[in-house]
C-alpha cells in the first residue's frame, strides 16, 4: 500500500521580495549571505553589488566584532568609502587614527593603504563602497576625507532633503555618496533616466520605488542597485522620515 506523502509545511515554498534583472536589482538584507575575506580575519562581508551583476562598483556591509578588523594595512588598489551603520570603528591611514562612530565616514583614495579595526566591545557594521578610481586629465587625484553626517551640508527642497557627504561637483572625485531624505508622503518630482548608476540602502523608513515599469516597497536595510538609464522614481511611506544612503557616478564624460 502506498503511503501518502505528507503536505509540506507551509513556508516551504520562498515568498520575498527580491529581483534581479540585467539593470537594476532589489535586495532585502535576509537574502544575503556570509562571506570570509582572507585578509579581514573574524569579519563578514554581505556583497550587496559587484561587478558580477553588472555594476561598476563594490558594495557590501561589512560586520566587524569586537576586536577584529583587517590583518594588516589594506590596499586593494581601488578607492574605498566607509560608512558606520553600528557600533564604532578606527580607521588608520597615512599614519593617523580616525575614530568614527555611527553616521561617521572616511574616503581613502586609490593606493592609499588603510587599516580597520573595531577597537570597542560591541559588534560594528558600515557600508563599504570601492571602486576603481577613474582619472582626469589636468585634475588632482583626491585627499583623505573624514566626516560625519551631523555635520555634513544640507541641501533642502521642500519635503525633501539631502545630507552632502562627499563628491558633489568636486571634480577629483568620481562618485558621490548623499543621503538622501524624504518627509512621510514626498516623493521625487519625475520620473528619473540618467546616465548615472546608483547603489543605494534604506537607513530608515519605508517607500515605493518605482524601477523600470515595476513598484518595488523598500524597508530599512534593503539594498538597490540601478544602472544607467533605469527609470526610477521613489515615494516615501510610512510614519517616519525615509533615509537612504545613495552611491552615484559623477564628473566624468562617458565617451
């Protein structure tokens, strides 16, 4: 006699909101998983993006506990930016140790080495962004930069805002990195398609993005990557103010 096989027990079947297309991708954090790095004993990075995907960047979040960090001075021979997310960090380069809490950031340019390590006694997470460095003729290279977000230029526009963290019409620099905040019901003002990519993560809040012809809802700790000329527009939902830290390629001709 056969035995009937039993009903799967409900959950079995993956529901998510991920999405993965030649041109943009949605991410919920849950979705990613570990990675170990050779030279970042005790420490895991989550790739949000890469160039796998088709992006031309790195982004990933990077967990340091307690006590851990990278094994040696790190240079990878790219430009890599830090942003704390939780917990505390020091970063040494060019000799000197900056200690950056959270909403703290550090850009270190192309070539210049640069040490992390969590010299505090809870886990720490930033948003590490690196990308090879794009050159200009007759433009300098850029310097060391070390902010924090509650001192960072603000740039108002009715309900929404932005916080200038680095690489706004600075022309040595290739990319920028805003974040980027909308007051509970604002949204952007049109449908964006530019030739820019972005790489973007929710802070806080909740939004609908629209990416391509499709609405995607966006929660705290998703991750958005959007190529060139993706159409894109966001809606801010929910009770509280929605923040987005927003990676972006600027100030280079694309010929």
């Amino acid at each position: 006699m056969r035995v009937p096989t039993p009903n799967p027990p409900p959950g079995i079947i993956g529901h998510n909101r991920s999405m993965l297309t030649p041109n943009y991708c949605v991410f919920p954090p849950e979705g990613i998983m570990d990675s170990l790095l050779p030279n970042w004993p005790g420490c895991i990075a989550r790739f949000q993006a890469s160039r796998r995907m088709g992006a031309g960047f790195t982004q990933a979040l990077l967990i340091v506990p307690a006590g851990a960090g990278s094994a040696d001075a790190v240079d990878e021979g790219v430009q890599a930016f830090l942003y704390v997310r939780a917990g505390a960090l020091e970063v040494t380069v060019e000799g000197q140790a900056h200690s950056l809490a959270p909403g703290g950031y550090i850009y270190v340019p192309q070539g210049v080495p640069y040490g992390v390590r969590n010299a505090g006694i809870e886990e720490a997470r930033a948003i590490w962004v690196r990308k090879a460095y794009q050159p200009a003729a007759g433009v300098p290279v850029p310097k060391v930069i070390v902010g924090h977000r509650d001192t960072a230029q603000r740039e108002d526009s009715g309900p929404r805002w932005r916080l200038l963290l680095l690489g706004l019409r600075e022309m040595p620099m290739d990319f920028e990195m805003n974040i980027m905040c909308y007051a509970p019901g604002a949204h952007f003002w049109c449908v964006e398609t530019h030739v820019m990519e972005h790489g973007m993560v929710m802070l806080q809040g909740q939004a609908l993005q629209l990416l391509g012809r499709d609405w995607h809802e966006l929660w705290t700790d998703d991750f958005v990557w959007m190529g060139p000329y993706v159409p894109q527009q966001i809606y801010a939902t929910g009770n509280e103010v929605c923040e987005y830290l927003l990676y972006k390629d600027v100030n280079r001709d694309v010929i």
